[in-house]
C-alpha cells in the first residue's frame, strides 16, 4: 500500500459584474476557491471542480502537472462554485467519474435552474461553462485510493443544506467544503440562526475526527491548512449571530463584522449574505 499525499489548488478572487456594490467599495468579488487533489502512486482523487471554464482549465492543467491518473471526482456540496467546472475536468480526464453524496445532487440541481442559474449568469456573464454536468450518485461504502479509505462524511446544513466533507484518516486530513472557511468571509445568506446551530454541530463532527490538516472550500491562496480554521469559523457564526441580534439594518451590520475581520478576504460575501437574509425575511 503506498502513501498518499495531497496538494490545494485556489483559485483566487474573482470580480463580479453587477451594481448590488458592497458599502465603500468599488468592486464586489466572488471569494477565493479551492480544490484538493489527494493522490497515490498513479490515480488520483480530485474533491471539487471551481466555478468558471477559466478557473477549471488552469486547474485541469495543475492535475495533468502532476503526472497521475485522475480517477474520481468528489463535489462536497451543492453549491455551483464547486461543481459548475465539472464537464472541463471530465472533458480533460474522460475516464474519471463524478460523485457526490445523494442530497447534496437534489441541492446541485437547483443550482441548474432559474433563478439561481440566472443569477451566477449575470454576475459572471459568459465565464462560466454552457454545459452544466451532476455527478452521479456515490455507491455505498467509501472512496478507495491505493487501498486508503477516503470517507465521505455527512454534515447536514452549513453554508447549504446537505453539506459533505471528506476524511482521508491515513492523512490525518479533513477536505471540508463549505463547512470551514479559511480567512475569507463566511456565507450565511442561507442560513437562519437555527440553520447556523446546525452549522456549529457540522463543526462538532469535523473536530471529533482530530484532523491534523483541515482544507476550507474558501482560503486565499497560501493560507495554512490548520484545523483551527475549525473554531475560528465557529467565532465567525458566534459574531454575526451576535451583531446580528445587535446592530440596526444591512450597512450597520456590515462595518460591524467587517471591523471583526478586516483582513479577511471577499467582504463581497458577507455583503451579499446580509442582502439575502434581509431580502428572505
């Protein structure tokens, strides 16, 4: 049985047409993604697939770099910016097959339909694949890698419903999606307060498997992979739920997380999570 190793791909910040402009700023961005590559001697596992053709083709060719047999594709959950890429990486590695839980499928297929399909259209007009592929359903039991287990783990609801991580144990490595987020702004545009108690029990489980690297579905590029990414997304949900609670209106909000967490990237994101949550109500 040989060794696994792994390697992240981000794709970084991207801007977004549009005029729903965060306060002060000029441009309102997409936030950076990532993509792991979990590889053995000769095939490989790649856990999401990005957002745009442009984003799928660089990393396509990142794959192709690394000299292995792609054989699986993972989509952790429903959210187009993790699987929209899919037909240029099946394209490029026609042999590999897409896979993804059965309830994060029902929540893809809702990406494929107006009017979320609309709204990724107008915000990133002709950038992102005309041919929108769903991964097939995953067959019991888990992902096998050069006789390594990679474990689907389900999640429940985080920045979605129906959220899944990856757990390779022979790497101590939880490949997390959207449950974690890494230095970039949190989003909560469909999660209630009930739906972000869920979100903290997500991060329970994540915990319990005492991984030593956690991937977060958003970090900048460069930014480490340490699982206490874990509970600084919990003090990020403690914080909005808190400000929330306390501060009047959307713009008021905003500059109260955004004093919280200056630094960190895509305030685009926070911006259009208040938006949402304020438009559902």
């Amino acid at each position: 049985m040989s060794q696994l190793s792994r390697d992240v791909f981000v794709a970084p910040e991207l801007a977004l047409a549009g005029d729903d402009l965060p306060p002060g700023l000029s441009t309102r961005t997409w936030g950076p993604v990532s993509a792991t590559l979990i590889m053995g001697r000769e095939d490989a596992v790649l856990v999401d697939a990005l957002l745009t053709t442009a984003q799928a083709t660089a990393l396509a060719g990142w794959i192709q770099a690394r000299g292995r047999n792609l054989t699986t594709v993972y989509v952790t959950h429903g959210h187009g910016d993790h699987f929209f890429g899919l037909p240029v990486i099946l394209d490029r590695f026609p042999r590999a097959k897409a896979v993804a839980l059965p309830g994060a499928i029902e929540v893809m297929r809702e990406q494929l339909v107006p009017p979320v399909s609309a709204y990724y259209d107008a915000i990133l007009p002709g950038q992102i694949p005309g041919r929108r592929t769903l991964p097939g359903p995953l067959a019991a039991g888990p992902i096998t890698l050069d006789g390594h287990a990679l474990i689907p783990v389900e999640l429940g609801h985080t920045d979605t419903a129906a959220s899944t991580c990856l757990h390779v144990p022979s790497l101590g490595l939880v490949v997390a999606g959207d449950a974690v987020y890494n230095s970039t702004h949190v989003f909560t545009g469909e999660s209630d307060a009930s739906a972000r108690r869920q979100w903290r029990a997500a991060l329970d489980v994540i915990a319990s498997l005492s991984p030593r690297t956690v991937i977060a579905g958003h970090k900048p590029p460069g930014a480490d992979d340490s699982p206490r990414h874990i509970e600084l997304t919990r003090r990020y949900l403690d914080d909005f739920d808190r400000l929330q609670a306390a501060v009047p209106g959307a713009a008021a909000l905003y500059e109260a997380m955004l004093s919280r967490y200056p630094a960190w990237a895509s305030p685009g994101t926070l911006w259009g999570s208040i938006r949402a949550q304020a438009a559902g109500t």
